[in-house]
C-alpha cells in the first residue's frame, strides 16, 4: 500500500507558505473574537493586541522563508 506522505522533504518554500496561512488565520480567528462577543472590551483588548502581534511575526518569518527556494528545511 502506497503511504499518503511523498517521501521528499518539506522546503523552505512550502514551510514558508505554512507559516504565512498559519499567521493569518490566527489574525482572522483573533479579529473574529469581536463578532461574537468574546471579551469586554470595546476595541482591541490586550491579549488581541498581543496575537495580532504573535501572528504578524508569524507571517513575517513565513515571508522571509520564501525566497529561500526548494533546499529542504
């Protein structure tokens, strides 16, 4: 039976590219938090500011993994 999984390694490319989706669905979950009500605070509170932050750097560092090519990470 064949396994699902390529025998290739991840590149930097396609874990940039991860990392990128993974920092934007945290922002959008985060921003989410105000349309359903979560917290008590009228804007921004304190911990959205911080995963907004966290995410940011996130995608950030999925960014620079980019243009590192297809070397395996």
């Amino acid at each position: 039976m064949p396994s699902m999984l390529s025998d290739r390694p991840l590149t930097k490319r396609q874990l940039g590219w991860l990392l990128v989706a993974a920092g934007l669905a945290a922002a959008v979950i985060s921003l989410a938090a105000d349309l359903v009500g979560a917290g008590q605070f009228g804007g921004l509170g304190p911990a959205q500011q911080q995963a907004l932050l966290a995410s940011g750097a996130l995608i950030l560092f999925g960014l620079s993994l980019l243009p590192l090519g297809d070397r395996p990470a």
